[in-house]
C-alpha cells in the first residue's frame, strides 16, 4: 500500500479556528480542555488503569531505589522523592556512610514542607553551591514544573533562606556563582529588551549581594535573534577568569574569555565545535570538517592540544578520536587531568581515558564495565577543581536494572547499588535488528519480547530522531510492568535525526531530512510486519516532544501501519512553531516557516496542516501539560480539536502541572502513563 504524503492547502497563521486555544489560561480554552479531559479518563480511567498506576507509583516511590548523588566539598548530595515526600528532600550524607548501605542523611530541606508552608506548588529544579566552601547555594523552585524558576539562595549550615540574600521572581534562566558576594545573573528577569526571540536570556549582569537585579550592569549582550547568553567561571585558574557564551542557534555558539568587565577574547574555534579545557590542556570537537593548522580534520574527530599554546596561538593539534561509519563519540568531559570519550561502537558502550602529557596522550579502555546494554559514565565531583578522578556508572540493559558503581579507573568498578526490579522477566529476550527505509538506509532498533512470535505481538514502538538525541535500549520500568510482563513486546527506534551514529546521522534527520526520520520510523512498523512479529492493527507507537511530531506524522502519513498512537507534550503547527514558547530556538533543527524554501519541506511534516477528512487514521490520544512553557500546549490542543471536529477518533488530556514532562510527582507521572497504556490496549485490541 502507498503511504499517505498529502500537501496542506498553505493558510494564513491567524486564519487557523483553532487559533483561542493557543490562550493557555483562556476561560473558552480551560473550558474545553476541562471537557475534553472528563472524556478521556471516563472513556480510559477505568479496568486495569488503576491497579497500573498504583502499581506505577509504588516502583517510583520505591525505598530501596537507587539514590544518584554527587560530590560536593566532600560531602554527597542527593535529591530524593517518595511516597511520603513527592516534591522531594534535599539532603546530604557522607561517602562512608552513603557506602554503607544504610546512609545517615542529613536533611538540607524539605520541599513539602516549604510548599505547603507558603502555599505554592514548588517543584525542585536544582542547587548551585557556593565553590570551594559549599555553604551557601542557589536554589531553583518552579511553580508547577514550568522551565521558568524563582531563585533563593539558601544557608547549608542553618537550612533556611538567607535574609535579603540573592532572590529572584520566575523567569526563564539562572544564576553561577562568581564569588560569595557576587553572581553572574542569565535570565530574562527584567522586561522584553532582556529575553531573545526564544524567550531566554538575552545578557548576563554582574549581580552583587544587596543590590536591585534589575539594575545590575549588563556585561554581555547577544542580538534578540540568537537564542540565549550564558557566562560561567572558569574554575580552571588560579585567578578570576570567566567565560561568556552567545548561543547563536541549537549548534551554534561562540565563547569569550573575559572579566568582571565583560568578554576580552573570543575563542578561536568554529561555532559549531564543542571544546572544553582543563588543567592545561584543551579538546575539541567539530561539528563539521574543519581546516586548521594545514591539516583538515573531520566532522566528530576529537582534537587535544596544550591550552597555553592554544591560547598563544598554535594549531599543533594531535587527533584522539576519528568516528567510523557506525563508531561514533557520544561525548566527552574532563576529570582529574584525563579526558574521558563516550563511544558508541555499533551501539555498545565503550569508554576511553585519555591522559595528556608532554610526551603525548596515554590511551586506556575503561574496564570492568558491560559491553552490551546502556553504561552512562560521569564524574562523582560536581566541580572540576574538587575532582579527584573517581568516576560514577550507571549500568543497565531492557531486562536488567541499573547497577550504580564508583570507580578510579584502572580500578575495578565497586558496586554500590543495585536497583530493585520492577517486572518480571522471565521469557523475555533483547534482540536487535535493521529495518531498510526508503532511500535503502538500514535504519537499527531493539526488540524486547518473548521469542517465537507468530504474527500477533501487541507492540509497543517508541522513537525520537532529533536533536542529535540518541534513544538508548535503557530498562524501563513502566513498559516492562504495563506491557513486557503482560506478554507484549517493546521496540525502541534509533531512526535519524538522533545522535546514534554521530553528525552525519543527524543531520541525515535534521530539516528537510526530518521527514526521512519519520520514514525511519515507519519503516520499522513494517519490518515487524515482514519480519512476522505482528500485524499493523496491534502495533502502538508512543512518542514525546520531538517524537511527537514524530508520532503526528505517523498519524497522517503512514496510518495504515498502526493500530494507535500516543503523542505526548508535542510540537505539530510547525506553521506557528517559531511564534510560540521556546520554538525559535529549534530553527536549526527544523527549518524556518517563514523562509518559502523553509515551508516548502516543513509544510509535509506540520502534521496540524496534512490532517484532512476521510482518511484511515488510528485511534490516537494526545496529551500535554498546562505548566509546559517549553512546547507550547496549544500544538496538542489544536490538534486534537481539529481531529475531532473531522471526526476522528482523538482522545486528548491536559493534567494542569507537570512542565515539559508527565506530572509533578511520581504519582502524577503514574497516572499519565498508565492512562497512556490503557489506551494502547484497547486501541490495538489487547485490552
């Protein structure tokens, strides 16, 4: 069968009905999200949902879940939510004791307490300590989840808010440490003039301590047009150096070296590298073939060399890594004087320690770690100049919990927690295979499932395929329980436009390759098909934000290859993407609407326009969240009104919290899967 591949008859933005939905606090709009939700959980809160998301939230809220901390003068800090705590605990405890088995925490502060105290519904978003002596630190509370945050600076040693100390309303940014009495403040705090197109910080101020922030003296400004402004301490000096970073678009920065009077120097390096220095010594990472040195190095290679003949001037680089088509960086970082390559060889994980000295670079695999599954690998120490080289892992594959281990290479891993099970595996095997996509490209994924299937697998496929994002085969506590355990079987998607094989496979996704993704991702469903696993009509796909799109695009040009889908926290109008939240800062990504040469190729992806009347589309839920101020929610609102004044079978729900996310609480994640689960069944007849 031909696949469905309509062109949208091109309309005005402002001519979309559905334009009032895009008011997320509208009275109209509340109104129809309020009514549209009752629906969805009257026609899906029911039979197995509440068992599922009761049992959801128990493994959430498990006691014996592994509890990820990290270093901090010494001390290890760790974030912790449970059923008794569901905004969470911040709370610190010693390496010894945390070693042990049984930690003795010591508890910094208590979010329930503070909410409900204050009566806001704050949602934790992270601490900045004070370096060196850790006694004070930065917090990050949201309102509701949103990305926009109020900050508080905060006493370690008496556990409350300092008085008249640094505080911020909500907006979008952040705030690094300089000194104890002085930070450089990124956020769009302020007005208008002080926010790009993005919507986030457009400049970083010098704040010191007892003074108006609003007033603060900018020292660094980028153009509205770029996306956002950072600046940072460089705690790799003895003095005061800092850096300031214009991030021009998605992949695309450029970074001074400069002072409290703002940037000197900028950093001799393409924008689209990735570089970090560290105790003398610098790496770099094209993006794009680059040309320097006389010598042309291409896209992913890793380049080291020494910083003070960097910065002098020289190019002598030596090349560390050089990708093959299907080995590929995943990424790099700095720790204790050794850097640190994530690799992935034909999806396996492998790390590499590299050690510079003046007789070149020492090269050493990092042992002891699985060579099948996921390994996710990262310094223990939150600030570099602390760092004594211990590194943590965190290993795990479909079937197999994640360990947590410390180890100081080339020491054996030490485990130190494993976490407890979620689902039963038993009969279950990981398999990975190659479906062939349209333009002959081998497109892999990973099946999880019982063998010897005949052609009836209720599956559950999920994908990405953006942002250089790559999807890994991690174990996952909610499809194993809701759907492995129950005799299903699980796909998980490395289609293009994720980072799976390095740049070239983005950008093989990326623009107009982003409908060669969603292609991909098809071309899976029929794999399964061909393969004999299943039928189209029991195949269910999910995906969110970017995959999203993806899962839209699914609906209006391959219906016929799924039973149901699940778009969740979606972008759909990429007409109005740009227009709306953070969407101008993804224009590298996708294109700009408003380029002719642009629509041309995202007109056949903005899945809001393709949508039309009497086609064989799926069952399909669409689900967002009000507090997302990242998509916006008038894409998943929008859609889901069209679809069902076509008349198509659209369930939508919008839960009134949770940002760019499922929920606030463990409980509220529950309840959205489950509810997302329970609509899967039915709608691929395995109810």
């Amino acid at each position: 069968m031909q696949h469905i591949d309509p062109r949208p008859t091109l309309a005005e933005p402002d001519d979309d009905p559905w334009l009032w939905l895009e008011d997320i606090e509208g009275e109209r709009a509340l109104a129809w999200v309020a009514a549209r939700n009752a629906q969805t959980l009257e026609r899906f809160g029911y039979g197995r949902f509440a068992a599922d998301r009761d049992a959801l939230a128990a493994i959430f809220d498990r006691p014996d879940n592994i509890p990820v901390v990290t270093r901090r003068g010494g001390r290890l800090f760790n974030y912790w939510t449970d059923a008794a705590n569901p905004k969470g605990l911040w709370r610190t405890t010693t390496q010894a004791s945390f070693e042990s088995g049984t930690p003795a925490w010591n508890i910094l502060l208590d979010l329930d307490a503070l909410a409900a105290a204050e009566g806001e519904d704050w949602i934790w978003h992270g601490a900045a300590t004070l370096p060196g002596s850790h006694e004070r630190a930065i917090l990050s509370l949201s309102r509701g989840g949103g990305d926009a945050s109020v900050l508080r600076e905060f006493d370690l040693g008496t556990k409350s808010f300092v008085d008249g100390g640094f505080a911020l309303p909500e907006a979008k940014g952040g705030a690094s440490w300089l000194d104890r009495d002085t930070v450089l403040l990124s956020s769009v705090f302020g007005g208008p003039e002080m926010a790009t197109a993005s919507g986030y910080a457009r400049t970083v101020r010098l704040w010191r301590r007892g003074t108006d922030p609003a007033t603060a003296p900018v020292i660094f400004e980028v153009p509205a047009t770029s996306m956002s402004a950072w600046a940072t301490r460089d705690p790799n000096t003895s003095g005061e150096r800092i850096f300031f970073a214009e991030q021009i678009g998605f992949f695309d920065s450029s970074v001074h070296i400069g002072d409290r009077g703002g940037p000197r120097t900028l950093v001799d390096v393409p924008t689209d590298a990735w570089f970090h220095w560290h105790r003398g010594w610098i790496a770099v990472r094209p993006r794009t073939p680059w040309t320097v040195g006389g010598k042309t190095y291409g896209s992913d290679a890793v380049l080291g060399m020494d910083l003070d003949g960097f910065l002098g001037g020289k190019r002598d680089f030596t090349l560390l890594f050089e990708p093959l088509p299907r080995r590929s960086l995943q990424g790099f970082f700095w720790c204790a004087g050794r850097l640190i390559l994530s690799i992935s060889d034909n999806l396996a994980p492998v790390y590499e320690i590299l050690t510079p000295s003046a007789d070149g670079w020492l090269r050493e695999t990092v042992a002891g770690l699985p060579s099948i599954g996921v390994v996710d690998l990262w310094p223990l120490d939150a600030d570099e100049e602390e760092a004594n080289g211990d590194l943590l892992a965190n290993s795990q594959d479909p079937l197999t919990p994640p360990t947590l281990s410390l180890l100081h290479p080339p020491a054996a891993p030490r485990i130190l927690r494993r976490a407890p099970a979620a689902f039963d595996p038993s009969g279950l095997e990981v398999t990975q295979h190659e479906a062939i996509s349209t333009d002959g490209a081998g497109i892999p994924y990973v099946q999880v499932g019982p063998p010897g299937l005949t052609g009836e697998a209720p599956v559950h496929l999920s994908g990405y395929g953006g942002f250089a994002i790559t999807q890994k085969a991690y174990y996952r506590a909610s499809v194993g329980k809701l759907w492995l355990e129950a005799g299903g079987t699980s796909v998980t998607a490395n289609i293009r436009g994720g980072g799976e094989f390095g740049t070239a496979w983005h950008e093989a996704g990326r623009r107009e390759g982003k409908k060669l993704s969603h292609d991909d991702f098809a071309a899976i469903a029929a794999d399964l098909v061909r393969r004999g696993v299943t039928r189209p009509s029991r195949i269910g796909a999910e995906g969110g934000s970017n995959g999203g799109l993806l899962i839209a695009n699914m609906l209006t040009r391959y219906p016929e290859r799924f039973g149901g889908l699940v778009c969740t926290i979606p972008l759909i109008d990429m007409r109005r993407y740009t227009r709306l939240l953070a969407g101008a800062s993804w224009i590298a990504e996708y294109g700009d609407p408003e380029v002719p040469g642009d629509w041309d190729f995202l007109s056949q992806i903005s899945a809001y326009h393709t949508a039309a009347p009497g086609r064989p589309y799926p069952p399909i839920l669409i689900a967002t969240t009000r507090r997302d101020d990242r998509v916006h929610p008038g894409h998943a609102r929008k859609m889901a009104a069209k679809l069902q004044a076509m008349g198509y079978d659209a369930a939508f729900y919008e839960p009134e919290a949770g940002g760019h996310g499922y929920g606030r609480d463990n409980r509220e994640r529950a309840e959205f899967i489950a509810l997302a689960f329970n609509f899967l069944r039915r709608a691929v007849g395995w109810d």
